[in-house]
C-alpha cells in the first residue's frame, strides 16, 4: 500500500518528517532563496523599488525632464539639451496640427536615449487619446481580449458610447472560451459582458504587422494598413531628431551643426565617450508594426528588450498620454542599474544606435497624476463636450503609443506585405 503524499510537502516545516529529514527540508528551502537572490540583478532591484507600495519609493533619482525640474546636481549635470531639426520639410509636423519641437535632451554617457518632453500640446493629446480607443483599438486589430472575448466589430469603446447613449439596446461581448470548471461554491465567470466592462481590461492593441506574444514573432502574412495618423506622427518624430547629438569641445573633427550641442570637456567624467550623434536618414524610415499599451494605475511592464524587428538600427519611437509613469532604461546587461525618468502625458521617448537593444520597463504607473487638462473639469478646452467619458477613463489610466520599423530599406518585403 502507498502513502498518500502530505498536502503540506512544499512547505518548509512538515510535522511528519524526521529531525533530520526537517532539517534538511528548512536547509533545501534556504538553498532556494538563495538561488533567488543569485537571480537577483541590479536592473531587478531597481524595478522592485519602484514597485514597492509599503514603503512608497523614493523618487530622488527619476530623472525630470521638465525646464527647471528639482533633479539632483548629480543627475542635472547629465542631462544635455539638444537643439531638435524644425525643418518639417514633408509637412508632418503641420499634418498633425502640430508644430514642430524645438527642445530635445540625451543623457551623458548614454548614447542613444532622446527625449522631447512635453511635445504635444492639449488638444492633440486629446485628440491622440481618442484616435486610440475610437479609431486603433478597433478590429482588425489585435487585442489582448481576443484571446476570451469576441470584439465587436465597432470596437468595445464606440459599443459602450452607443449603448451609453441609448442609441443601441445592450449587446453584451461574448465570451469564446469556455467558463473554466470553478470551484464548488464560486460563481461562474460570466460567459457574456458589457462593453464597458470590458474596457478597463484592454491592455494592448497591435497596429501593422501584427505580434504574436508567446513566438515573439510577427505576423508576416497579414499586416494590417498602419494608421496614418501614427506613422505620420513617427515620421515627424524621426525627421525631427536626425543628426542631433552632443560632441566634445576637444573630441575628433566632427562635422559642426547647429544640432550638435559642444560640451566643455573640463565638465566631463574621464570614461565619457567624446559624443554621440543620432543619425537614421529619415527617407528610409517605414513605421511598419505598433503597439498601444493602456496601463491601468496598478499595471507594469517587466524589463525587456524588443528584438523581434530585423531592423535594430532605426529609432523606436515611444509616446505617451495619461498618468506619468517611471520608465527605466538601462543596456544590454541586467547586472547594470537603469536609469530613471518619468514619462508625463505627451512626452516621446526614442530609443536609437545602442538604446535600442537596451532593456526597458515600466515599473510603476504614478496614481493621480492625469494632468488638469485631460480631466472633465477643465475649461480651457471646454468645447469639447465629448471628452468626459474619455476624462472618466483616463483618471486612472496611461497610454503607450510605440512605433518600430520592422524591415530594413532594402528589404524584401514578404508576399502580402505592406509595400512602401
Ligand atoms: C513596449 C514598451 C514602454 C512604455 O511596449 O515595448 O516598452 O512607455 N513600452 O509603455
Ligand atoms: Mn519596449
């Protein structure tokens, strides 16, 4: 006759063991933490900080961006203003009702990384913001629901505007996947919900090429048209940042342009590379595949590197709207400490050259912090009579616009592929 297995053998303390056996059994445990903490690096440890709710993080080294921001001199002496190309020779910028940026930052001894804060004005935030739930986040395209409930086809916000209004009787989304078996004595899952239920679950909408998440692949047989909207925005972006960069006052004969910004080598760390330049010919550039991430206040991204695109070499172009969030960046190594930034509603980061192999993260979404010009109440924009049911769910929420260039120039692009 066999003995049946305890319902407590994973547990480190198990009453019907030997005194050797428990002693073996706490010995295994501690050798599992400590193969734990073995797994534990530097970026990990700077990502649990920041999610940390008891005690709240310490927010002294994100980095902000902001004219005037109380960063510390430490960091302050990193940030290098860049003189961004206004150019706006192919009317992106203008396509967009925007005008072009005029102030950019890298961060010394961290080539690669650009941002432009504070890049778009209210109402094409706004504007953006709505493009995404009424316009992005509808089929063809892919979201994270699709793996349990069928879309409808108007999409899950313009459903819930409909039915919110009157205009249609409730049509509940379905459930595809069965009811999992529940425990006795819980409810069932129901097998049908509200469109607006639904909404605060919406994670991800892929633009373009389409992503499959567990191959880590594209979709090459059936690209969806990249919005224009977007592509042109990223266009605008990478027009704007080309040939940008800061050189040494005493480095090798770099070209002089009125976008590179000369630091006095005096001020310098002795390891600092001479400078570094961001140059991607922007007529090359294809936005061919995106991501819209919505983040709700308790949501994070785990580091990671996005390695799917044969392309590594153009810039990726990051936008966010909403709540601000940490967003940490280090290189290709977990053993190095990422740095820190906030990303504050219509913010862009680029990651371009190196920066664009580095791993990156959200850590921590910052609750409450939707600026006064996306919630209801405000009145700048107060012809905007549809923007409160936006407002309501933007309270507690962030998007992530990102754009990358999947092919290179050259490219041959796959049968069904989007043509440039
Ligand atoms: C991503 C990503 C960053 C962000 O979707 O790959 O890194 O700012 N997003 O949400
Ligand atoms: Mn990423």
């Amino acid at each position: 006759m066999t003995t049946p297995k305890p319902a407590f053998a994973n547990t480190a303390f198990q009453p019907h063991l030997s005194r050797r056996q428990q002693k073996k059994a706490l010995f295994e445990k501690a050798a599992r933490e400590q193969a734990g903490y073995a797994n534990d690096t530097a970026f990990r440890r700077v990502e649990r900080q920041y999610r940390s709710r008891v005690p709240p993080p310490d927010l002294t080294d994100v980095l902000d961006f902001r004219p005037g921001a109380p960063n510390t001199p430490a960091l302050a002496a990193r940030i290098v203003p860049i003189a961004l190309d206004t150019e706006d020779s192919n009317g992106y910028w203008a396509g967009l009702g925007a005008s072009p940026p005029t102030q950019g930052y890298m961060v010394r001894n961290f080539p690669g990384l650009i941002v432009i804060p504070g890049c778009f004005a209210p109402d094409v935030q706004r504007r953006l913001i709505k493009d995404c739930l009424r316009r992005y986040a509808v089929p063809p395209a892919k979201s994270n629901l699709d793996a349990l409930y069928l879309t409808p086809p108007e999409g899950l916000w313009n459903r819930y505007k409909r039915e919110g209004a009157g205009e249609a009787k409730p049509e509940p989304v379905t459930r595809i996947v069965p009811t999992p078996a529940t425990e006795k004595g819980k409810e069932d899952e129901p097998t049908a919900v509200t469109a607006g239920a639904l909404i605060p679950r919406l994670r991800w909408v892929t633009l373009g090429y389409q992503y499959n998440w567990s191959a880590k692949e594209y979709f090459l047989d059936a690209p969806q048209p990249f919005p224009a909207p977007i592509g042109q925005l990223a266009r605008a972006v990478v027009g704007s940042i080309h040939d940008v960069g800061y050189v040494a006052a005493d480095g090798p004969d770099l070209i002089s342009s009125p976008r590179h910004t000369w630091l006095s080598s005096s001020a310098e760390p002795a390891d600092e590379p001479t400078g570094y330049v961001h140059r991607y010919d922007p007529a090359g550039y294809e936005p061919e595949a995106g991501v819209i991430n919505f983040y709700q206040a308790r949501d994070s991204l785990m580091a990671h590197v996005d390695r799917s695109e044969q392309n590594m070499e153009a810039p990726l172009v990051s936008v966010s709207l909403g709540n601000t969030a940490i967003f940490v960046i280090g290189d290709e190594s977990r053993d190095t400490p990422p740095l820190s930034m906030y990303l504050r509603s219509g913010d862009i980061v680029c990651m371009c050259g190196p920066r664009r192999r580095a791993l990156h993260g959200i850590p921590r979404v910052l609750e409450d912090t939707l600026p006064d010009y996306l919630t209801s109440t405000d009145d700048v924009l107060a012809e905007d009579f549809e923007w409160d049911s936006f407002a309501a769910y933007m309270t507690t929420t962030r998007i992530n616009i990102n754009v990358r260039q999947v092919f290179n120039k050259d490219r041959q692009p796959p049968s069904g592929g989007i043509e440039p």
